[in-house]
C-alpha cells in the first residue's frame, strides 16, 4: 500500500519517490496544496475502487496516516 | 441576454416562464444496491419544477409562522439547499447560510449572534443541529433537508413543503433584507453582511457575460459563500444555466467527465492544481490534453476570490480555454469587477460592474452601487468604519488605468487571503494559540500560501515547568489547535523567536 501510494504521490508534487517517508506530511513536507491532496484522494477512489469520506480524509496529516486510513477501507 | 432584476423572486420567476422545461439542477444520487455496491446516477430537476419546490418551501415556513424570521442554511450543495434559499429568500424570511466547515461551537455562536429562529441542515451536520437545539436558546425549528434524521424533534422539508399550500401571495421587495453572510473580521470576530434582494439580483445580473441559456456549469465552491452562491447559483438560474452538482472536492475530475461542463468557477488553488494536470500530458497535442482533463465542450474558468498569477491565464489559454479573473468581497454581493470575453486586459481583475463605481482614496479602492451591503448584521462601529456616504471601503489597494481597468497593488487591512479564497483573521488564530501559558507573544501570517505562527515563549514559565522542548511542546500546541479548525485555518508552520517581537508606539507587534 505505502509503494502504491508514493507511486501516485510523485504525479502530484515534486519529490523523489526514495525521499517519502511514512512519517512525511503532505502539506508541510511534501508540498501538497489542500485540493492537490483532494484531487489525489479522487485518484485512489478510481484506482483502488473505494468510497473515500471527505470529512475524514481533512484529517489525515501524513502518509502513514493514509496508508491506515486506505487500509480499512480495501 | 441578461435582463436587470431587482428581487431574487423575480430572478427566479423570469428565468421560470423562459425556461420553464430546461433543466435547471442536475446531481448524483446513489442508486440502490447493485450486487453489493451501490451505483451513482444523475437526476435532474427543471426550471418549473425549481420554482415551484421553492414556493412551496416558502409556503411551509410561513404556515410554521417564519416568514420575516431568519433562518440559517447548513450543508453540502445540493438540490435541497437551492430550493431552500430561494424559498426562505422569496417568503419575506432571511437566509443565513453558514460555513458546514466550521466547527459546531463556532456555528451555535452565529446562530446566536444572527437571531436565526429555524436551522435548516443536511443530515451530516445532525450533530451541530443537536449542539444548537441546546445551547441556542432562540431557535424554534430544526428541519432536516433530506430523508431521516437522527435529531429528535425535527421536522422535514419535503414532508413540510407536500403539505404546505402551492404558494404564497407574498412577494419580496428590493429593499427587503434577503441574506446575512458572514464574513472574517480584522478584530477576530466574524461580521455579518446583510445584503437586500436588490443587492444581491443585481450584482447577478447587471454584467452580460455573454453566456447562452443552457450553459453547462458545475459547481464546486462551497455554497455558503457569496462567490459561488452569486455566481453559480443566483446568476446561472438568471440565464437559464444547467448547474450540475460536484459531490466532493475529491471527485472534481471525475465529475467533469460526467456532467461536461462549458464552465466552472474557481478559486487560484483549483486552478494550479489542474494546470499541473494539463502540463503532465504536455506531449501530445493541447486540443487532446484538454479533452482529457475537461472535454472537448470546456471553454471558460472564472477565478476569483483571491490572487490568481496571470501566468495560468496564458497557459490555459494555450488549451483554448479562457480564465476570466474577477474581483469582488461578500460586502459587495459579491463581485466588484470582472473580466469578460468582450473586455479584458492583461494583470488587470477587470471592469467595475455596470451597477458599480470605484474610486481610488489614499491607495485605497472605494467601491459605490446598488451591490454595496446596508452594514454588519449589529456591529454599528464596524459599519461606520467600512460604509461612508454609501461608499465601500474595500481595504484593498489598487489604481484604475486609463481604460477604467482595475488593478490591485495589496491590502490595507490585516487578513490573510489564502488561494482558496478564504479569508483568514490572524487576530483570531493569535487568541486562540496565546491562551496557552507556554505562549508569550504571537504572529500569525501568511508564509509562501501556507499560515505561519511565530511564537515567543514564556521562558519563565518553561523553565518552572521545565520544559526542555520547546519547539516540540510550542508544536503540541498548534496540532491541538489543528484538530478542531477548518482546513484553511489551519497552522502548518513554526518559528520559534528567542527574543521579543518589536512593538510599536501603542505596544501593538509591528506586523510588518
């Protein structure tokens, strides 16, 4: 899941795949913008056929947290 | 062609006998369960069926004894939330619509602070319903949008409205007040705007922006504010649009695939994120890249509510599709000036409306018209600050050419305005974040599009609770903050100071 989701994260902002770390937040660290962040939400919805929850996902702050948050919904 | 209005029933009346079998509203709603999974399909509802939902809506709340009351709007766009507005607007009533991002405290405080009798909330806000039904003691009714709700006592709209009669005889006039909407104050407290009938028809419909009846829009600002309910909603009812409902900001994309819009009102964040979109596929011919990104029928953005850099005009244009900037605030219905396919300059946010003058005091642009508020909702000191001989004080600098164009040059006032088009007090972050013992003195601003808190310590106070820490403590702080605000206002950076910030005469922290 962690590799599947830096795989979609490196199209929607400048970073290198080896420097994302679990622990790594998409706004302050990854440089993600709020809608960015959304836009990718809607990506994983499609690729992984899931029904993502707007008012959860405001609170998913870094990539470990949304890896728990896909996790228990595939 | 666009046709002065001076009541948002007559906006809707007109728009009604030209349109009348068109569709007005198209949006998603979930099929039933298909093998497990449940599928989306698209519903629509006509210009007809638009306003005679809304008459019956205004027909209900008077039998419930609302008319001329104020009664608050919370929830997602939807159907529901349309015809809502214009039934409270169109029965005499007050519409306040409120921020469905914003926490439930905050919300009950408004409810308090606008005298709002009846809340009217889609079923994801049941629980900010429930917090109100106990702390506001002026509410009466609580009336759930759609389907079942799990608040005690209250009532439904649909159930309401079949029972209520076809219509009322009522009909509003320009200067009946039709909206509070609130807005961020410099103090740190929200201020309500109030806008009349005239206000708010008008700036809808005084710019021909040259769209045809039929005009696919779909909408993706949040419907609380005065942009989107303007714009998408007020202005695209007034020119017989087809305005389709995007469900969630995650599925923007998915959703212009659907409904296929001709055009979409933005603010500069969706605009950058879907630029980058545009320039992943930048090897194979533009006519193609935007056919995949917004179909082939796509060719205008409105942006506004915040800065916008000219250089995504240039490129989108590359795709063949225009970006109309436009400037406006809630205090002025919303929309100032704008850009339109027949006029528009380079750096510029376009033209004043045709209901509106500007003028260029001290740097500042004043703003006149028939667009202009009639105040803050009970804040008469804030008025007389902001309203002078019928003159808007925008607190925005800027200079007129030659041509009348308008352009910005930066702010007057102390807000922070982020690429979403929010607008954020400072004032109210510093409060929150200084009640902390751990917090001497802090700045909250805007650092590179994302807010900035920089804080002095309480050395004093550290050392006797022997903190060592600091930084990660004074970050504890912030993520506590965090958990309850709004995206936008949130604080996603820290410095921390190691000695005072430099005050001015009256002790006040130099901002700048």
């Amino acid at each position: 899941m962690f590799d599947q989701l830096t795989e979609i994260i490196v199209n929607y902002v400048e970073v290198q795949k080896e420097d994302i770390k679990p622990e790594s937040r998409f706004i302050e660290d990854l440089g993600f913008t709020s809608f960015d962040f959304m836009s990718m939400l809607g990506e994983i919805e499609d690729e992984m056929d899931v029904e993502i929850d707007q008012e959860e996902v405001v609170n998913i702050r870094t990539v470990q947290e949304a890896v728990d948050y896909l996790s228990k919904l595939a | 062609m666009n046709e002065l209005r001076s009541t948002l029933y007559d906006l809707l009346v007109k728009a009604e006998e030209a349109y009348g079998t068109q569709d007005a509203v198209r949006y998603k709603v979930k099929d039933a369960d298909q093998g497990g999974k449940k599928k989306t399909k698209v519903e629509a509802k006509t210009y007809t069926q638009l306003r005679r939902d809304s008459e019956q809506i205004s027909a209900a709340l008077t039998e419930l004894g609302e008319q001329g009351k104020h009664i608050a709007l919370i929830g997602a766009t939807s159907y529901s939330w349309i015809t809502s507005y214009y039934g409270i607007v169109n029965s005499g009533s007050v519409a306040v619509p409120l921020d469905a991002n914003l926490p439930a405290e905050d919300l009950c405080e408004l409810i308090d602070r606008a005298d709002v009798t009846t809340l009217v909330y889609d079923e994801t806000k049941a629980n900010v319903a429930r917090m109100a039904a106990e702390k506001c003691p002026g509410l009466t009714h609580l009336i759930a949008m759609e389907g079942e709700t799990s608040v005690p006592n209250a009532l439904h709209l649909w159930e309401l409205a079949a029972k209520a009669p076809e219509r009322t005889d009522f009909e509003p006039k320009p200067e009946d007040l039709a909206t509070i909407m609130f807005t961020s104050g410099t103090t740190g407290k929200s201020k309500g705007v109030m806008l009349t009938h005239r206000n708010l028809a008008e700036n809808a419909t005084a710019q021909d922006m040259g769209y045809e009846p039929g005009m696919v829009i779909m909408t993706v600002l949040p419907i609380h504010h005065a942009y989107c309910l303007s714009m998408d909603i007020l202005k695209g009812t007034s020119i017989g649009a087809i305005i389709c409902i995007n469900d969630s900001l995650l599925r923007v994309a998915k959703n212009i695939k659907l409904f296929e819009p001709n055009m979409i009102l933005m603010v500069p964040l969706m605009v950058e994120t879907l630029a980058k979109k545009l320039e992943e596929a930048s090897f194979i011919p533009a006519p193609l890249v935007k056919a995949k990104v917004f179909g082939k029928q796509f060719h205008t953005v409105c942006s506004g509510g915040a800065y916008l850099n000219p250089d995504y005009i240039a490129l989108f244009k590359k795709y063949g599709i225009t970006i109309l900037q436009g400037y406006g605030m809630t205090e002025c219905a919303p929309v100032i000036s704008t850009n339109s396919n027949s006029e528009k300059k380079d750096g510029s946010i376009g033209k004043c409306m045709p209901n509106c003058e500007a003028k260029i005091v001290d740097e500042e642009i004043w703003v006149k018209g028939t667009s202009v508020m009639q105040g803050y909702y009970k804040m008469p000191e804030e008025t007389a600050e902001t309203l002078e001989d019928g003159w808007l004080k925008t607190g925005d600098l800027g200079y007129i050419d030659e041509d009348g164009f308008l352009f910005l040059t930066g702010r007057k006032k102390n807000l922070i305005i982020t690429r979403n088009g929010e607008n954020v007090s400072p004032e109210e972050i510093e409060n929150k974040l200084g009640a902390n013992r751990l917090v001497q003195e802090v700045l909250v601003r805007d650092c590179e599009g994302l807010i900035e808190a920089e804080i002095f310590p309480d050395l004093e106070y550290a050392s006797k609770k022997r903190i060592k820490d600091l930084e990660g403590e004074l970050q504890k702080i912030i993520d506590e903050y965090n958990k309850t605000a709004p995206l936008y206002k949130r604080v996603f950076k820290l410095k921390v100071r190691d000695v005072e910030f430099e005050k001015n005469t009256t002790k006040k922290i130099k901002r700048f």
